[in-house]
C-alpha cells in the first residue's frame, strides 16, 4: 500500500487513476496540515502552491517520486531530488491542445477585429464598417517553431484553407512532407507569409528572433501572434512598426514581464492581448492531473515513465563505472546538435574499450538527452529521450567495437541530417577527465565545457592571429584554443574556450573573415 500526498487542490476527476487503484492510499492535505504524515509519504503531487524544497525532502525521508501537474517544475528543487534518488515527473504535452486553440482564436479574432467590435457595440456604437475583416481561408500562415504546438495549429490551418509556412532548422524534410508544411528559412518565412505565429522556447538565440530588423522584411499588413514565451518577439520593435504601419495588428498572450501593467501595446487599438490564457481551460487542467497520476501509479507498479525530469536512482557499483562516461557522452551529444543546424535522420554511437563492460543503453540515452536538450523547450532526459527521438523520426542506433585508436576506451557518435553528417570521438581518462579527441574528421583535444566556439576554416596563416585580434579588440579573453588540420593548405579547424558566452555581434565580426568556411557557438 502506497501512501500518497495531494499537497495542492486538484479536483478528482483528475486523480482517477489513483483512485481506481487498491494499492494506494490518497491524503489530501497541504504541507501544514500533513506535517506528522511527512515521513510515510512515497509521493507528493502539487500544483504550483506548494513549494518542494530540500528542507521538505528531508523530512519526507520515504518519498520516492514528486509529480507536478503541469509543464513546469520551478517550484521543485530538481537537484536536490535527484541527489536523493527522487524521481521528479510533470506533464509537458497536457497543454499542447489547449494552446493551439488559444492561439487559432487569437488568430480569428485578430483578423476580424473581434474584441474591438465587441467593445464598440458594448459603448452603444453600431459602426459595422469600421471593422471589416480579413479572411483566413487563402492566406499564407508561417509558423515559427515545430513542436507539438505548432502541429497541431498548423493540422488546423490545413482545414481553414491556408498554405502552411514553416522555420525549425531541427524539421526533417521527410516530417515536413508528412504534415503537408513547406519547410523555409527564416527570411523566406517571414517574407511569404500573411500571418506569423511563434512557438519556439525562449532561449539565448530565440530572444528577440523576431525584431524590427527582419520584421521590415515581412510584407506590409503582416499580423503577428505570440502565445509562446514573452520575449520571442522584441515588444518595443513591434509596437514601433505597428505604429508605424508596417504590421497591421498583433495578437498577445505572453508578455516579457507579467502582468504587463501600463505596457504600452495595450494601448494600441492594433492589438489584442489575454492574460496568458493559453494553458488556462478545464480540459487541460484535467488532463495535466490525470497525466502525472498516471506516471505516480505507473513508477511505484515498477514501471518506467515517460516524462521524468530526472534520472532514476541506480546502485552505487554501477553509478560509478557510468559517471564519467554519461557526462561526456551527454557533452557530445549537445556538442554535435548545436553543430547541425538542420533536422536529423539518424544517430548511431559507437562504444570501444575495456572501460565500458556494463549496459551501454543507459549512455545512449544520455546521448539522446544531451542532442535534444537545446532543440526542445520540453523537459527531456535519459527517461524520454528515445520517445522524443521516435515521435520526431530520428533513428537510434548503438553497437560495441574493438577499435579504440590507441585509448584505453573510445565513443564514437555519427549524426546524419538532411544534407550532411558529422562525427564526433570521445574518451574519459582517469585522473585526466573527459576528452573530445576527433570532431568531424579532424584529430584534436579539447575537454568539453563551458562556453565554446568551432570554427571551420581554410589552412592559410594570419587565419588564427585575425580570430585573436578581433576577439582580443573587444575584450575577450580566450581560456583555451586547439587546433587541428587534415593536410597543410586544406581544411582545418579551431576550437576555442571563453570565460562568458560569446557575443552575437562578435560572431558576425568574425564570419567577414573570407577564409573562415564555417562557425558554431556552443554552450555547455
């Protein structure tokens, strides 16, 4: 019998599958009120009320799994639950429905003027040629970013009549053909489409993406929608090409700081904005709920969830022979995806030496995990990781190898993409630590962390002293730098390490330089 805490209000219909079972016992009571019980709990489900802190964690010294019904996990001390075992689960895709409707009707109403009309009528005016809309059906719908989200929005284009437009330099072209979207760049996106919606996560390269920059490329009357992340789309250049005409409206759900009181978008007749809606209806708070106590009922039968935060516990004996091993194969794996700026057909890893004489599964896993994670706004880990790579068409492959090239155990990852395929060779020396030891053909040494630069380019000298010079003018301060080269005169490639991440303006100095074929910020 396992004994249950349901530390925040969820509403039974939601805990159905607890309920329905005979081997678990439900307390609905907050922390306070369950003070005494703390220490017989084997799991907890909270909402955002309830904060799980380290200091909670000690006291519930049988608590095994943490499930938060809902996308995110700020209110769970993550760390502190996997350096104690503590299995940590949420519901990532509870919501994809409900957003993608959220966003359809923002849409709708954008492109009819709803709000404002029925603003107008309820001010006693009758002022039907004032809001003549615009149709959906024929027009051309560019989505940036796609995730589950994006999907979804776009099945619903497809039945409206609109011509679907895609950027997500991670969408094979086969997936593309299979959605019916036309995957483009960027630029073409945004200068073909009649509607703009993003859903991407917010990140350091997708904040302010959209700006008044590649904004005045887009044609004149273009609406945009953000019922992603606030910050997405630059707010200040938004409003200034709105007011200005260029953009004939936009549609808000999230804003870069919220509640965005006294924002000056909102006083635009232009835009149409709710209150970050987009997760907020009865369906998809159910279905947050009834998701993760699925995944309590499924982890304490014995088995595996699909969306964890984290990594199980294992034993001790074996933890200690993975280690080293699941970090810098989890390195590589985010090395080689900030690398391939295009989709991904397949990804086989090679192991090699006498070091790695355990199941190798759960390193592949990693592998998956460490790819993903920059692509995804999702939670993703060694738990997930093969369900995000089959719902995304990516292939995985592994096997086992005798040719370690001289080091006493070798990793060996092959990522194929659409139009290219990369390489990547590692290996972990005791007392030495992790090593990147062959990147794309290329032999070299470099440990994997922190803040990296690699750059591709033609062996000619001055090439490495014009990177220097431009890096050192503006104040940057180079930790380390290794180089590697096939043949004199060929191909040959640096890579080098920064204290702080490097800026963007900084990589653009750098790509003027002619000899310079290729370049790939990564953070580690």
């Amino acid at each position: 019998m396992y004994r249950i805490l349901v530390a925040d209000a969820i509403k039974p219909e939601g805990l159905g599958p607890l309920l329905e079972s005979s081997h678990v016992t439900l307390i609905q009571k907050t922390i306070q009120e369950a003070k005494d019980e703390l220490n017989e709990m084997d799991a907890i489900l909270v909402r955002s009320a309830t904060k799980v802190t380290e200091e909670l964690m000690s006291q519930m010294s049988n608590l095994k799994i943490i499930a938060r019904a809902g996308v995110g996990v700020d209110n769970i001390d993550v760390p502190a639950a996997t350096k104690r075992g503590i299995v940590v689960v949420n519901a990532p895709d509870g919501n994809t429905i409900s957003t993608a409707e959220h966003t359809f009707a923002m849409m709708a109403s954008l492109m009819r003027h709803i709000p404002q009309a029925y603003s107008s009528l309820k001010n006693g005016e009758w002022k039907r040629s004032s809001f003549t809309g615009t149709e959906l059906y024929g027009k051309t719908l560019g989505i940036v970013g796609m995730g589950r989200i994006g999907t979804e929005i776009a099945k619903r284009a497809k039945v409206f009549g609109m011509d679907v437009h895609v950027f997500d330099p991670f969408l094979t072209a086969d997936r593309a053909k299979k959605i019916s979207v036309t995957s483009l760049p960027l630029s073409e996106v945004l200068t073909s489409s009649d509607i703009i919606t993003v859903h991407t996560p917010l990140t350091n390269e997708t904040r302010g993406l959209l700006n008044k920059d590649n904004l005045r490329t887009c044609k004149k009357g273009v609406y945009l929608l953000n019922c992603a992340r606030g910050g997405i789309i630059n707010e200040d250049d938004l409003y200034e090409l709105i007011v200005e005409g260029h953009i004939a409206g936009a549609a808000i759900d999230v804003f870069t700081e919220e509640p965005p009181l006294g924002h000056k978008l909102l006083e635009l007749d232009q835009v149409i904005a709710t209150p970050h809606l987009g997760a907020s209806t009865k369906e998809a708070q159910l279905n947050v709920a009834t998701q993760v106590a699925q995944e309590v009922l499924v982890f304490l039968e014995g088995k595996p969830v699909s969306n964890s935060i984290n990594l199980p516990a294992i034993s001790k004996e074996v933890f200690e022979k993975v280690q080293p091993f699941y970090e810098l194969i989890k390195q590589m794996g985010a090395i080689v995806s900030q690398c391939m700026q295009e989709g991904v057909q397949e990804i086989s890893v090679s192991y090699a030496g006498e070091a790695l004489d355990f199941d190798t599964s759960i390193l592949t896993k990693s592998l998956i995990s460490g790819f993903f994670k920059p692509r995804l706004d999702v939670p993703i880990n060694e738990v997930n990781a093969l369900l995000i790579a089959k719902e995304r068409g990516v292939s995985i492959g592994d096997k086992t190898s005798h040719d370690t090239f001289g080091y006493s155990n070798l990793i060996t990852v092959t990522v194929t993409g659409d139009k290219q395929q990369l390489n990547i060779s590692g290996t972990f020396i005791p007392n030495y630590g992790s090593r990147i030891v062959n990147l794309n053909g290329f032999k070299i040494d470099f440990h994997p962390e922190g803040n990296l630069l690699y750059i591709q380019h033609i062996d000619k000298p001055g090439v490495i002293g014009r990177v220097g010079k431009i890096l050192g003018d503006n104040d940057v301060n180079i930790a380390t730098m290794q180089v590697g080269r096939k043949q004199a005169g060929g191909e040959a490639i640096m890579v080098l390490t920064f204290d702080k991440p490097l800026q963007p303006s900084l990589k653009d100095k750098l790509k003027e330089n002619a000899d310079i074929t290729s370049m790939y910020k990564i953070t580690l």
